[in-house]
C-alpha cells in the first residue's frame, strides 16, 4: 500500500503538482447520495459523544434523500431517550479513498447547530494518525465559526505568512488541537450560514500543499456552478487555509483519504464544561448531556442536520480512486454514485474496518478543549454517568 501510495505522488509529482483542470471521479448527490458510504453501527466510541451511530437499516430517518434530491444527515429529534441512554444519529465514511492529487467540493444547504451538537465533514487515512486528517467543516454548540485543521505524525508545521484569509492558530499539526485556521468570511456557520443559503467549500490536496476555500451562496464562483466533468481551480485566489508543502510534506504525512461525515453530541469537545459554557451559558455538571439529549431532546436538535446538495471529488485523473488495501476503485473513472449500483453500500452492522486507530486518541487530537479538562480534572463526571 505505501508503495501504491508513493507511486502516485510521484506521478502526481511529474505531472500534476501544477495542474488547474481536475476531472470528475465521483459524485455524491440526488437519489444516489448514500449508495457509496459505509454506516458506522455501533455508539460513539470514537469521541466519547453521546449518541449511537446507526447501521444503514436504521438511518432511515436521518440518512435521507428529500423531495429536492438534497441528502440530509440528522440526529434523532423524535425519539424519547431514557436517562442514561444515547440519542440515535449517523456517522458515514467514503468507500472509495482518494490519493494526493484530489479536489473535493461540498455544496451545502445547512449545517448541524445547537447546544450539545458537533458536526464535522472531514478526512481521514485507512491508518490514524500515520496517514493524515484533514477537517473541512467542524465545530460545537452556537460557536459562529467554522474551523479547519489538520492532525498529523510530528513533522507537519504550518507555515509563517502564508497566503490564507482565515485566522492561524497553533502551528504544530502533531498536537491535540492539530494546526487550526479559523473562517474570516461571513456567514460560514451556523444560523447565518443556513439564512445565507448555505455556501460551497473546496479542499485541493495536492503535492504542493492542503488548501481550503469557502464562498457563501452569493459568491459562489461560476468555475464552480459551472462545472460538470471537470474543474478549474485557476482563479479560485486566496484560499481561507493553506498548510504549503514547504513546512509539510504532503506525501509523507497523508496517504489516500476517504470523507466522514459525523454528527455527535456532547462528548470530548462539544461537552467539555468550558467549551459548553462559552456558548451554551450554564456548564454545571453534566449540562450538556441532561439539559439536552435526553428525554424528547432540546427543541434545538431541529437545527442539527446536514442538508448537501452535492459532494464531488475531481483529481488530475481517475487512478487517484483507491479502496482501503490501495487497488484502483471501480467506482472512479468519471461514474457519479447516482448512476452507480448499490452495492457499494454497506448494510452490515458493526464500525468500519476502515476507522483503524482512529480510537479515543483520534478524539483527543481533534478536540483541543479535552486536554484543558484533563489538566483540569474536569474530564469524567459525564463520562461516568451518560454512558
Ligand atoms: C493519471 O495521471 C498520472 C499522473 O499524471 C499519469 O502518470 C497516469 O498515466 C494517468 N493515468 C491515466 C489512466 O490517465
Ligand atoms: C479540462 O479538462 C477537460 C477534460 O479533460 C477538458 O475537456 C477541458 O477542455 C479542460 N478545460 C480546460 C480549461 O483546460
Ligand atoms: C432498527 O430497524 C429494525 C428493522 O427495520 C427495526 O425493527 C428496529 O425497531 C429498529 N431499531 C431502532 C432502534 O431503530
Ligand atoms: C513559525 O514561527 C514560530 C515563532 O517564531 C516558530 O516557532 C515556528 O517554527 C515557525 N514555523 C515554521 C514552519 O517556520
Ligand atoms: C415528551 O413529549 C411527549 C409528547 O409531546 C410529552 O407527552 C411528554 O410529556 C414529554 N416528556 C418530557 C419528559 O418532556
Ligand atoms: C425535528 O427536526 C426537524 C428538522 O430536521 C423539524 O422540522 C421538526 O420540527 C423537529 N421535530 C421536533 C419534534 O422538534
Ligand atoms: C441495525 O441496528 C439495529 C438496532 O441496533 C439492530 O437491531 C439491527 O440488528 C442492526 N442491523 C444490522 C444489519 O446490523
Ligand atoms: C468501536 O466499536 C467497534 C464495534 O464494536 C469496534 O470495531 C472498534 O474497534 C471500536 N473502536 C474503539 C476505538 O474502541
């Protein structure tokens, strides 16, 4: 697999590290949306939150296609959860894995938001953390903002001036918090995000670095309303994040990524008291799980779904489509999910094999807030009752 791996980054390397024009590989979207994802199937065991991610047989109610062919993604809002019960929500992850030389954008309508909530669209390797993370949407509760990251092995820095509009916060991708960058541009979250139309974000994971942009519905630019098969990424400007090559060397920290989508509640960063408090006021013991996810849940979960219009993969070419072991992925080469068979998709129970060590560390790393708890001693009070 690492010899998969490095054999296209070197092509990638020869031809592709300057490349504008990508083609379509794979569409999630319309009727087809959920045939090529995997459903987790177990609890949250992943970042301690409090729900139980559905097997496909039972997302659905909250892994569907509306009558506009929008997939929405939704925790539980209508069943009554006892004490000490999880609520029901869904966690998905790509079958297909997508090399360095990759292009994602995601169209969306609406973003999971509320007290309690933690949504996130992001990427991952077949290994955690040895092949990389890169989070595109995620944030808690009422926070305003969305906030990029990547999480890595040490090595990985974010470089010093570099071309972003977002804000940098720590530069060290190896720790807990991973290297962050805040969204400066309005609108990009929450309550205004969905009053706005929602708004587009493309990730570029190339050789020369991972960059992300956002445009809110308005500015949305016509390389993208306008693209079909394939994508030119030319006069997309100043992205929001960039993590250049030259403090990260893209091949050596990412392998081959397959998308998440995740919507948990409470939890290792949702549920820390001090995070909860700065947006949600009251942080007294176990706020978050008891004022919210149980009995009929708080009249704030009708917030806390995911509405997409379309999530495409475009790359310098369809042998970028790999599967977990890194053999060629059938679904690539151009075949939009829509039209693809269903058989991609997994009605099996169980978690993906595919989460590998992406266990409580990978919690950890993608929650900063967690290790001010564990300093604090603050961590465990929920954790021993809610679940
Ligand atoms: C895919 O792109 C790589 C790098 O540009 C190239 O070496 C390879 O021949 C291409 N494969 C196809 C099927 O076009
Ligand atoms: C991009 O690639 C596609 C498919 O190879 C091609 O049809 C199109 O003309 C290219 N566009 C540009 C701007 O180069
Ligand atoms: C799960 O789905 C099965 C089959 O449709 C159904 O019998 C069962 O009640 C569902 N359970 C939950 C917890 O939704
Ligand atoms: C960025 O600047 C900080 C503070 O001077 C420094 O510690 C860090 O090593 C620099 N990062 C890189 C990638 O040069
Ligand atoms: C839950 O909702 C049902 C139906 O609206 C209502 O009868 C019941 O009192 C509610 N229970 C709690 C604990 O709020
Ligand atoms: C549940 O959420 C949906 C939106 O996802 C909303 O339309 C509905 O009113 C909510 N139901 C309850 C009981 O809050
Ligand atoms: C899906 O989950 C439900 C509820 O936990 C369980 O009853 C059912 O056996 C599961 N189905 C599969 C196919 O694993
Ligand atoms: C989470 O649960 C699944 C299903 O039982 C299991 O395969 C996986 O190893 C667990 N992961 C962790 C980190 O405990």
């Amino acid at each position: 697999m690492k010899s998969i791996h490095a054999f296209a980054t070197l092509a990638a390397l020869v031809s592709g590290a300057f490349a504008a024009n990508f083609t379509l590989v794979q569409e999630y979207s319309d009727t087809g949306f959920f045939d090529s994802w995997t459903f987790y199937g177990n609890y949250d065991n992943l970042t301690n939150g409090d729900v139980t991610y559905v097997n496909q047989t039972n997302a659905t109610g909250l892994a569907y296609v509306d009558s506009s062919g929008h997939a929405i993604i939704k925790v539980d809002n209508t069943s009554f959860v006892p004490y000490n019960d999880k609520r029901n929500s869904v966690r998905i992850t790509t079958n297909d894995y997508f090399e360095v030389g990759t292009v994602w954008v995601i169209d969306a309508l609406h973003l999971p938001f509320g007290c309690s909530v933690w949504p996130s669209i992001w990427t991952k390797g077949n290994n955690w953390p040895s092949n990389g993370e890169i989070d595109i949407i995620e944030g808690v509760n009422l926070m305003t903002y969305n906030q990029m990251a990547l999480h890595t092995e040490p090595g990985c820095l974010a470089a010093n001036g570099t071309d972003e509009t977002g804000q940098q916060g720590g530069g060290d991708c190896s720790v807990p918090a991973g290297c962050t960058v805040i969204e400066n541009t309005p609108n990009n979250y929450g309550q205004a995000f969905a009053d706005n139309g929602g708004g587009v974000w493309a990730t570029q994971f190339d050789v020369t670095g991972i960059y992300i942009w956002f445009w809110g519905r308005a500015n949305i630019p016509p390389s993208i309303t306008t693209a079909t098969d394939s994508i030119d990424i030319s006069s997309w400007g100043s992205p929001s994040a960039a993590w250049p090559a030259t403090s990260c060397n893209i091949p050596q920290f990412f392998g081959a990524q397959q998308l998440v989508i995740d919507i948990t509640l409470c939890g290792d960063w949702a549920g820390v008291p001090s995070v909860y408090a700065a947006t949600c006021g009251d942080a007294s013991t176990g706020a978050c799980y008891l004022d919210n996810v149980i009995n009929n849940g708080t009249a704030q979960y009708a917030n806390a779904y995911f509405e997409l219009n379309y999530i495409r993969a475009f790359a310098i070419n369809s042998t970028v489509v790999v599967n977990a072991d890194g053999s060629p992925a059938s679904s690539g080469a151009g075949t939009p999910s829509s039209t693809a068979s269903t058989s991609g998709a997994s009605t099996s129970g169980g978690a993906d094999a595919a989460g590998g060590k992406n266990s409580g560390a990978a919690a950890l790393a993608r929650s900063p807030a967690v290790w001010v708890a564990v300093a604090a001693g603050a961590v465990g009070a929920l954790g021993a009752m809610a679940l």
